[in-house]
C-alpha cells in the first residue's frame, strides 16, 4: 500500500517497491556504509549521491557552493572552483585565491570543467545546479557528485526553499547538526518577523534589480507558478506587497523588464533596489551608498524618492540563506516608529557570526548590510 506520494523515501533502494531489503538498506546507510543515497532535487525529481561525504574534496560551482559549505561547517574541505569565484572577497570566502581553478562554468565550456574537476580528483561539487552537468558526470562512470540542490533562496514550483536544500544537503554531506541548527534559527527569524510585524500596516512596493538607466529596469517578483528569485523570497516575510504580476515575458519566469514610465505610473510606497555584483562584503558603505544615492535618480519622479521610502539591499546577502538575518534591520528603515534599530544591527551580527567566517563588525561590511536611499524631499 506504498503511496510515493506522500512517502517518497520509504523506497531506499529506489527499485519501486517497499520491502525488507530497504530496511537492511536504510540501515547500512545509518552505519555509514558506502552506498547511493536518494534525494529530491530542486526540479522535484530524484537523484542519487554516492554516500557517505567523508573524507572526500569538494569543488564549487559558484559562490553558492561556498555559502553552503560554510552553512554546513566543511568549507575547509572545498579545494577547487569555477573562475568565476576568484572574484570574490577573501574576507567571507578565506583562502579562494588559492584555490584550484578549474575554468568557466557555463553551458559552452561544462566539458572542459568537467575534465578540469576529474583532474582536480574533487568528487563533489556544490554550487549552480544542471542537470546537464549531472548528466554528464553520471556518463563519466565516475563516483563523483553533484548535488543538485539550490542553496541560494530560489524558490522552485515546487515549493523546494532554500532552508529544505540545505537539511537535505546537510545529510548528504555528514554535517546534519549544521544544517539542523540553521534551520532552527531560520524558524526562530521568521517567528520573530511575524510577532513583530503584526500589527504593521503593510506598504505597497516594487523590488528592482540593478536599475542602470533612465528608461528600462528589471522587476523581480513571484511567478504564476509559485517560483520566486531569493530575495523577492526572503522579503515577503515583510509586511509589503505589490499589485505587479509576472506577465510571462521572462526567460526564467522570475523577474520582468519594464519601461521606468512604468514603475512611475505605479507610484508605489517603498522601492527596493536589489544589486548583484556591485559590492563585496568589506567594500566601503559610503562606497554602496553612493552607488544606491545614483541609481535613485532614475526614480526622481516617484512618491518613493519624494518621500524617502526608496531602500536597497545586496542580493549576494539578500538573495540568499543570510537575508533573514539582516530583514530586521530592513524593516526598521522602512517602519521606523515599529522596529529598533539597535536590534536589527544585533540580529544582523548574529547571523554574520554563525554561518560565515567573517570576523568583523557587521557595520563595516558594505556588502551584507541594507541601505536608505538619501533622496531629496
């Protein structure tokens, strides 16, 4: 009477049938017996990871790799990445300069790096999921692994979150308490968030990415589908809303370019700014600041940029697992007479303390902290 359904990991052999052999099966993956454990990806399909971690060198994909290394306590096991990582502040991410450096990770270069990652004798890799990839590495007949799991904050359709990617990571990679640990802690943010802005008066606002110019920008929100990019995500757990809708248009279905004209005639409340490449975490505030100050000019006409209600935040922090921590501090900007200040810098500390190596004071990271927009009234 087995349903899939509703208990997909009863099959621990994944053979389709639920019997005594995926009790001796489960149990040899307990005693931490060398075996396929399988897992749900971020499509919603299954997929298998040589079990168990131990022991075995890590590479990355991107910076989402290193995040979740760091989330799960074995960032000292990841040796080698994709070029693209090299860019990146030795202030959160120690030691990426010497790192192996295994070349482009994109769809025109996936054989080259794959030669590259076999050459590296890593035999897992984090980071950007594909199933192309995954494919490819599968074809190698290899025992080398991509997890296919998206430990940013993007939302899949099929309801698949960020704090879901990394449990499951968690157990695949032997580091369950780390990721038991972030998870409760993401539950007690989120609890907080909703005693706290209960009796907040909700604020109509449009989340853009990067604005770069007088005419178009790019709008990120929900798709019909349920998907969401991360920090459209982690910023519905603040009482805003918006009325603009995905209208297909969009490639992946997440964000939406429009004309400037329109963000105008929309006149909302709040305007977040989310930038993405802009700023790594020890760049200068008054560097970000300035940065943010411009890209407002864009928005003069706005009731947002009239008032003071235009905001911004850094997608590497706000569009990933660490934008819980500094939403408190967003929304003491925002509502100022309703949140401490004081606090949210404290709940921003904390966050930095417990799932990143950097060792400074938060008020300095020009990178991870949110910003208010100085408009002229």
């Amino acid at each position: 009477n087995w349903e899939k359904t509703k208990n997909p990991f009863a099959d621990a052999n994944h053979d389709t049938v639920v019997d005594q052999n995926d009790v001796e099966y489960a149990r040899a993956l307990l005693n931490k017996e060398s075996n396929r454990m399988w897992y749900i990806g971020s499509s919603g399909n299954d997929y298998y990871f040589n079990y168990p971690a131990a022991d075995r060198s890590i590479a990355v994909s991107s910076e989402y790799g290193l995040m979740l290394a760091q989330v799960l306590g074995i960032y000292d096991k990841v040796t080698a990445g994709a070029s693209s990582i090299k860019k990146l502040g030795e202030l959160r991410y120690p030691g990426i300069g010497t790192m192996k450096d295994l070349g482009t990770y994109n769809k025109s270069d996936y054989p080259s790096f794959i030669e590259s990652l076999l050459d590296s004798k890593c035999t897992i890799l984090l980071g950007q999921v594909t199933t192309t990839v995954y494919d490819l590495l599968r074809n190698t007949g290899k025992n080398i692994d991509l997890i296919l799991l998206s430990p940013s904050a993007e939302i899949d359709k099929n309801g698949i979150d960020a704090v879901t990617c990394i449990l499951t990571a968690g157990i695949l990679l032997d580091a369950g308490d780390k990721a038991r640990e972030y998870a409760a802690y993401f539950e007690r943010m989120t609890e907080y968030m909703s005693g706290e802005t209960s009796g907040v008066k909700s604020k109509e606002y449009l989340l853009i990415y990067n604005p770069s110019n007088p005419t178009t920008c790019t709008i990120h929100t929900g798709g019909d589908n349920g998907s969401s990019k991360g920090d459209a995500w982690i910023l519905s757990y603040l009482p805003l809303y918006t009325e603009f809708k995905w209208n297909g248009s969009a490639a992946n279905g997440k964000s939406n370019g429009v004309e400037v004209e329109t963000v105008i005639d929309m006149d909302p409340e709040v305007i977040i700014f989310s930038i993405w490449n802009k700023a790594n975490d020890d760049t200068s505030p008054a560097e970000v600041q300035k940065i943010v100050d411009d890209m407002a000019q864009y928005f003069s006409q706005t009731t947002a940029y009239k008032t003071g209600n235009i905001y911004a935040v850094n997608y590497e922090s706000y569009g990933t697992y660490l934008g819980i921590g500094g939403l408190y501090l967003l929304a003491s900007y925002i509502w100022p007479d309703s949140f401490d200040e004081g606090k949210g810098w404290e709940l921003l500390q904390e966050a930095v303390d417990k799932f990143t190596l950097i060792d400074g004071d938060v008020h300095e990271l020009g990178g991870i902290i949110p910003y208010k927009v100085n408009t002229k009234a």
